[in-house]
C-alpha cells in the first residue's frame, strides 16, 4: 500500500484529502505544521508528500528543502499546494526537485489524478513533471 503525507495547516484541507485518498486505498498521514511534517516524513518512510506552501511555522520551502537534504527523504516524490501560483516560484521549486505544482483551490479528486500520475513516474523521484 503506498503511504502518503499530507502536510498543510488547514484542518478541513487535510480531512478532505485524507478521507478522499484513504478512499482510494492510500494509506495517509497528516501534520498540520511543517515541524510535524519533517518528523513524520523521516519517522514513517512515505511514497509521496503533499506539501502546502503557506503554513506558519515553516513555510513549505523551507520543509521542502530540508525534505532535499535528508539522506531518508531526498527522493520522496512531493505535490506542492499553493494559493498563490507564479512563474518564477515554478522556477524556485523546480530546482528543489517538486514533482508536480498544484494551484488551491483544488478539489481532491484532482489531486488523487495527480497522486497517481506522479506515483507511476515514481522509479525518478524528484524529477519535476509538470
């Protein structure tokens, strides 16, 4: 069963995801902070992150890039979410390794599509696709 973490503060963001993967036969883990996040990630080996950009303690750049310089999670796949979409964060997050760049808001039966998708490209983790 392939493992999924979502990493986004808002509570009724993280539920609906959560019960639409779980829907799909994913096995999901939740954190509502970037801190919790970092843990989970290097505690519980996921297939691919769902990260927010936007959180308050650490924003999803830097868990992105600390996600890059661990020797457990430099490869996991990770599905950025963002509200505020622009050329020149795609560059930023490109160099970061994201595999996918998915505008809020977004209804979660995009994001399984594009779970899936990334998933099946997942033998070259990092590699950005979109």
């Amino acid at each position: 069963m392939q493992r999924i973490l979502i990493i986004d503060d808002d509570a009724p963001t993280r539920v609906s995801l959560q019960a639409r993967l779980e829907k799909e036969d994913y096995e999901v883990l939740t954190a509502e902070d970037g801190s919790t996040g970092l843990s989970l990630a290097e505690r519980e080996n996921p297939s691919l992150i769902v990260l927010d950009l936007g959180m308050p303690d650490i924003d999803g750049v830097d868990v992105l890039d600390r996600l890059r310089q661990s020797v457990v999670t430099w490869d996991v796949p990770v599905v950025v979410l963002t509200g505020w979409p622009s050329e020149n964060r795609r560059r930023n997050l490109s160099t970061l390794g994201v595999a996918s760049l998915l505008t809020k808001p977004l209804s979660p039966k995009s994001l399984v599509a594009e779970i899936a998708r990334v998933l099946g490209f997942a033998e070259t983790p990092g590699q950005p696709i979109w």
